[in-house]
C-alpha cells in the first residue's frame, strides 16, 4: 500500500491555470507513465518570487517552495511535484524559461504562457498547446529521473531553445534516454 501511494504525480497549479489544460496533461501523462496523476490545491500567486524589472518570476524560489513538505499530507506522500503555471519564469542567466526541475530529485516547475501561440501574437492553437505542455512535463519529469540534455532533436530530452526545438521534439525520450531511466 505504501509503496502504491508513492507512485504517483501531484500537478500542483500555481496562480490561475486553464482547468481545460490541467486535465489533458494529467491523462497524457498518466497514459505516457502508467502512474497515478492527481490535481492538487493550487498554491496562491508567487509574489516573492516576482521580479519588478523584469515583469518575471524567479523561479528557482518557486521550485524550492514546490519541494518543501506540504502541509497537505496526501502530497507529503506524492513521489513527483509538478507545479503548472501561466506566469512567466526566468533565471537570472536566461530571458526566460519553459521550466525548471530538481535534477534527481522530485519536483519540476513548467510555465504555460510561451507555450502558447497567442504569446507570440498569432493565432491559439488547443492542440499545440496541448502537445507543448505535455513535452515540457516529461522534459522537466526526465530532468527528476537524473537525466541530461540530449542531442537528439526529436527527443524529448532535447533543450528547446525556442517553441522551435519544442514542435520538432517527439514526446517521449529517445531509446538511449529510455535506456538510462530503466538503469
Ligand atoms: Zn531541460
Ligand atoms: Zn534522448
């Protein structure tokens, strides 16, 4: 029984996410990983991690405050933390990023808001969208299980650079990726 409740994906949102968007990552990624995925309590608005100049949030603070033990025992029990959000993440050395994860460890952070096409002033896409956030989660979940970056580009392992890199990538790891999460 203890081990059954550890096997399981808590997506934490973080501020107000697409309810729509929430449901089809979780039954994608439950389909991709054969584990238990679950829709936690949002967590309110970052406002430490807000950065006035930048108009970003830090989210390094984010994923350190995804990773401390929850009040809520259910996700004390969770085995993956990933947080959801629409705001826009940054690291001091990058404009922005897609997401971030604790390398080996269990939580992971993606954002939403690049992901999508009106973002970049074009036309929304439900079914981009869908498929982009779905990679950036296995992508930041990889990162948890210790995995690099990979050079393949159809991997979902791949860094996206830009929305670019993220279309041509599939949404699985490719066979040597696979090869090292199995080891
Ligand atoms: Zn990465
Ligand atoms: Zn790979």
């Amino acid at each position: 029984m203890g081990q059954k409740q550890m096997e399981k994906i808590y997506l934490i949102p973080i501020g107000e996410v697409d309810g729509k968007i929430l449901e089809e990552l979780k039954s994608s990624l439950k389909e991709k990983f054969h584990l238990e995925v679950v829709i936690g309590e949002s967590l309110p608005k970052p406002d430490y991690a807000y950065n006035r100049r930048r108009r970003q949030y830090h989210s390094s603070p984010i994923l350190d405050n995804l990773s401390r033990p929850p009040k809520l025992e259910e996700r004390r029990r969770a085995y993956w933390v990933l947080g959801v959000t629409e705001l826009d993440l940054y690291v001091p050395n990058l404009n922005f990023i897609f997401g971030q994860a604790q390398m080996g460890g269990r939580t992971a952070l993606i954002s939403l808001v690049r992901l999508r096409e009106e973002f970049w002033r074009r036309r929304p896409n439900e079914r981009l969208l869908r498929e982009r956030t779905l990679k950036e989660a296995v992508h930041e979940l990889g990162h948890t299980f210790g995995l690099e970056h990979c050079s393949n580009p159809k991997c979902v392992m791949h860094f996206s650079n830009s929305l670019i890199d993220t279309d041509v990538k599939d949404s699985w790891f490719c066979p040597e990726c696979e090869k090292k999460i199995r080891q």
